[in-house]
C-alpha cells in the first residue's frame, strides 16, 4: 500500500478518497480517528491518509494532480486570531482549534 495523499480534516481526505473509488482505484482511509490524540505526536502524522495498492498508486497521483488543478489556487496563509496558528491558504479552518477563518 501507498499513501498519496493526508489532509487536516477528515471532509477532504474523504472527498478524495470518494474520487479515487469512483475511479475504480481500491483507497483506504487511515488515521481517521486519531484527531484525539494529538498532542505527543506531531501533528501532521494524525491527520487522516488515503493509501492505495501500490500498482494504483501513479493513477492516483495523477487523479490528484488533476484534482489541485481543478480547485481554486489557496490565498495566502493567515495567522488565526483564537491561538495564533500560522494557516496555510487553502485551509478555512484553523487546524489547531477550529477557529474560523476571519474574513
Ligand atoms: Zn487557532
């Protein structure tokens, strides 16, 4: 199996994961319940993962690929005014806790 694609929240890892079986491509979730955990561990290894066969994987990649250039291009990061967080663009939600982008 092959991770080809993590994401903070578990709607787009979900979103992708849907892409990819709708392609006919066997995708998985994982870490979808560790978000509790975060604390010990570094952050970005709790997010939610889609892995796939390994034979799928250069289709899925390029399903991925297709799919970023689809999607608007991310503004620029912001800091969130609840903790302070530094956000990339793409993200309308800060990570850390949930605090809505501000306008
Ligand atoms: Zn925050």
């Amino acid at each position: 199996m092959k991770k080809v694609y993590a994401a903070p929240d578990s709607l787009r890892a979900g979103h992708v994961l849907n892409l990819l079986q709708q392609s006919g491509i066997e995708a998985q979730m994982r870490n979808l319940y560790l978000g509790g955990g975060v604390g010990d561990l570094p952050v970005n290894e709790c997010w939610p993962e889609v892995w796939v066969d390994d034979a799928d994987e250069m289709r899925a990649l390029a399903l991925l690929a297709e799919l970023s250039q689809v999607e608007a291009a991310p503004g620029p990061a912001w800091t969130c005014p609840n903790c302070g967080e530094c956000n990339e663009g793409q993200f309308t939600e800060c990570w850390r806790c949930g605090t809505q982008r501000p306008e």
